[in-house]
C-alpha cells in the first residue's frame, strides 16, 4: 500500500462525539513512550503529524488521522505509569473500553510493547478487553533497534503467553523508527485488513446463520 494523503483530523474527548464515518479505524494502544506517535509519523512518512515524546501519561484524547482519505489511525490515551493516580487510571479504563466495546468501525488493534520490557498488567488487560470483544489485532513490539535479534525471539515468546486466541492475534511484528523494520508488515496488515481477509477467518460455526 502507498500512502498517498495523511492528516490529522481531531482530538475526541468524549466518545459521544466520534466521528460519524463508517471508515475502518486502526487503532494503536500501549504505554505512554512506547512508540505510538513515532509508528504513525513513519507510517505516514511525515515527521511532524503526530506529537513525539508529550508528557507521558497527560494524553487523555483519541486523536484520529484520516489516510488516503480511505481509513483512520486512531491514537488512544497511553497507559500512563504507575505513579497516575487510580482516578485517572479508571478514567482511561472507562473511555478505552468503552471505545473498544462500542466502535463498530474498530478494524484491528495494534497492541504496542516496547521490546525491552516485558508486557505488563495492562497490556494483558488490553488483550483480554479485545479477545472478550472479538476485535482482530497484533502484538507490535517497538524500539526493535536497541535490542539484539535474540532478544527479541524471547520477547515474542514472552508477548505469545498474554495471547489467548491465536486467531484473534494476526501477527507479532517487530518495529523500528530507526531501522524502518516492521513498517511493510503494518502496511500489509491494513492492506490485507481493509480487503477483508479475516473476515471469514477458519471457524465458519456461525456464517451460515439464517
Ligand atoms: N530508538 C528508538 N526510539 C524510539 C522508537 N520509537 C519511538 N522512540 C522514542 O521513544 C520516545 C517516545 O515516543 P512517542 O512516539 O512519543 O511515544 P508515545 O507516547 O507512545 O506516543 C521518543 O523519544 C521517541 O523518539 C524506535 O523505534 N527506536
Ligand atoms: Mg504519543
């Protein structure tokens, strides 16, 4: 996929004034710093769209950018770090459930870990919201330039043990803003995502209902 158009559209603060579009939506979730406006800049090929490096745990908006006039990346709130109070932590809690369980236009989820750490409570949470919800995503692990090729096996395995159903998880990618590695995988997964490759995915049980 080329990307021909990238913009930036709005900030939602408050879900009942999403977008009304019925463009798919791509949505990237992680900790704060884990890498989800630098993905988007590269995806983008533009330095400058999305805000790098804003103080951790402060973004509370969705923010949506419209590609190709054809689809959304949808940015949410960060996790933020330990030390957020619990207040604000329910209120992410809330809105990106909420997000995540209403949004029919939710088209997969990009789980972002940074490679060097192991996923943490809420990356398993984050997990579990969309196996419950049955929401396609993949596990993206971020920053893949300062950790060895070794390293990153181990990581893959240890991100495969908070994953529950394999044909809900459509890919582990390794991701770098430096090497540019995992970028052709992201773009061949919405390509693959928006022409509806998955959508008649291995258990047929219930697609002859009538
Ligand atoms: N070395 C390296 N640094 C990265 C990479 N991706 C992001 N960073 C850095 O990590 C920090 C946080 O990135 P940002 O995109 O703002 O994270 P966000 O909070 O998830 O949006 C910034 O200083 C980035 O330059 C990467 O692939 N490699
Ligand atoms: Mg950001």
């Amino acid at each position: 996929m080329k990307i021909n158009s990238a913009e930036f559209i709005e900030s939602i603060y408050d879900l009942r004034t999403l977008p009304k579009s019925v463009l798919s939506e791509f949505v990237l979730v992680g900790r704060s710093n884990v890498g989800k406006s630098s993905l988007i800049n590269v995806i983008c090929n533009k330095k400058k769209l999305a805000k790098v490096g804003s103080i951790p745990g402060k973004t509370r908006q969705l923010n949506y950018f419209l590609i190709n006039k054809e689809f959304y990346i949808v940015d949410l709130p960060g996790y933020g770090y330990a030390k957020v109070p619990e207040q604000i932590r329910a209120g992410w809690r809330k809105l990106v459930e909420d997000y995540i369980s209403d949004r029919a236009n939710v088209n997969m989820v990009f789980v972002m870990i940074d490679a060097r750490h192991d996923p943490t409570y809420l990356d398993e949470l984050m997990v579990s919201w969309l196996e419950y919800y049955e929401i396609p995503y993949a596990i993206i692990l971020t920053k893949s330039d300062k950790i060895s090729k070794n390293k990153m096996e181990k990581q893959i395995y240890r991100a495969s043990k908070i994953v529950n159903n394999d044909d809900l998880c459509k890919d582990y990618i390794p991701f770098s803003i430096i090497t540019n590695e995992g970028k052709d995988e992201i773009m061949n997964l919405i390509d693959s995502a928006l022409n509806n490759e998955f959508s008649n995915s291995s258990s047929d049980e219930d697609s002859d209902e009538d």
